[in-house]
C-alpha cells in the first residue's frame, strides 16, 4: 500500500471511530474550534421538526436529538442508515414546502455547483420563522475532490442569505490562522499512524494539549479581528 493510499484509508478510520463531535474536536485546532461554535449555535437555534441537510455521518446526532422533537436526516448518498432523504441539496423535491421549524447545513455548501440553489432550497422547506444553522470554510485546503467548489466571506454569504429570502441573526467566525496551521499539523501527526493502536492513542493525547488548545489559544490572542477565520458559522431565520 503506498503512502497515499494508507493516508486516505486513515482518514477515513478517523471519522469511523471518531463519530460523536465530542471526540472529533480534538483532530485538530480547526475541528475544535468549529465544534464550539457551532454546537452553540445548534443547542440555541434547534428546535421542533428538524432537518439535517448534508448530514454526512452525523457527528452532532446525539446533541441534536435531544433538542428537537423530529430529527430527519438528507444526504447525497447514504453512507449510513440513519439517512432518510437521499437527494441533492439543490433539488429537495422529495420534501414538501414549510415543512420544518428548524434546520441544519454544516459544511456542505462548498461542495455544490449552485450553493444559491441550495440555500434557496432550505428556505422552500423551512416554515415561516424557522431557523438555520449553516457553516462553511474560508480557509481550508482542497478535499472531497473534483467536487470542491467554492470558499466564503462573511460578506459573500450576508448577501446570498438576504437574496435567498433569510434573516442574518450572526455570521460567526471560527479560528484563525494558528486554527488553520494546526489543522496541518494534527493532519502530519494522526494520518500516518491511526492504524496502529497503542501509537494513535498516544499521539491523539499529545496533540490535543500540545496541537489542538494551544493553536486555539494563540488565535484568541493574536487572531482577534479573525482575517485568517477557518470558515463562518451562521445562524439565519425565514421570513
């Protein structure tokens, strides 16, 4: 097996055994910080009937369900069974209009040709005051290739909220650069060696005191206007 090939194999076994946000923080600076952000923003906002569009393999599964009333789930493909809806973000015909109180789109908007679409789609199914909690990168290397589209400002994403018939409660930053250098080095140190046990454990500890809260930490000092911001978490409401 080449170094490539056992690279992408581990970064899959991450996110098998690493499937609860809980656990996952602490990969790397970049997936901390967005975790305390971001489960914030969904602890405050969800509610009711709620969907999770791009849900992926669910890592904030268990926070949301004990939030909301209905927990229904949307991906392209159904990578596990808990998928309810499989279908394009930018073509949710499956589902009805005014159908959810609340819902979700975490990192899932820079991997659609029409991310207009999409967002035009999520407000479709919304009820009339329902709430959105949406992320996306702004810092962030290539990943999910070929479809890797588009990278977002807060200023970008202000604008296609308000033309797509939202209102922007807060677009939030997450991280900074010392978030987005870290991220690098957790990907050096984890990557080549979570096939094996006893190592990955060790070095999984190491790097979250040593990798993971001291990048935090620097960008908390340094960082404080966000310029070099990991991505933006958004809270929105249908009106």
């Amino acid at each position: 097996m080449s170094i490539l090939e056992r690279l992408k194999r581990n970064r899959i076994l991450i996110n098998k055994e690493l499937t609860s946000y809980l656990r996952r923080k602490y990969f790397s600076p970049c997936c901390y910080a967005d975790s305390i952000v971001t489960s914030r923003a969904l602890a405050e906002h969800l509610t009711g009937r709620c969907i999770d569009v791009g849900c992926g393999d669910l890592p904030y599964k268990e926070l949301i369900e004990s939030k909301v009333d209905v927990y229904d789930t949307l991906d392209i493909e159904k990578r596990r069974q808990e998928v309810k809806y499989v279908a394009d973000i930018q073509d949710m015909n499956i589902i009805g209009s005014n159908v959810y109180d609340s819902a979700l789109c975490l990192e899932v908007l820079e991997h659609v040709p029409d991310p207009f679409q999409a967002v035009s789609e999520i407000h479709r199914i919304l009820k009339k005051g329902g709430k959105l909690v949406l992320s996306v990168p702004h810092l962030s290397r290539l990943h999910e290739e070929p479809h890797d589209y588009y990278r977002f400002t807060k200023y970008g994403l202000d604008f296609m909220f308000k033309r797509q018939g939202f209102k922007v409660i807060s677009i939030e930053p997450v991280g900074g650069f010392f978030c987005f250098v870290g991220h690098q080095i957790s990907s050096l140190l984890l990557l080549p060696v979570w096939h094996i046990p006893l190592l990955k454990s060790i070095i999984y500890w190491l790097n979250k005191w040593l990798v993971v809260r001291f990048c935090f930490f620097m960008d908390k000092i340094f960082d404080k206007q966000k310029l070099f911001a990991m991505g933006y978490t958004c809270k929105l409401e249908k009106i």
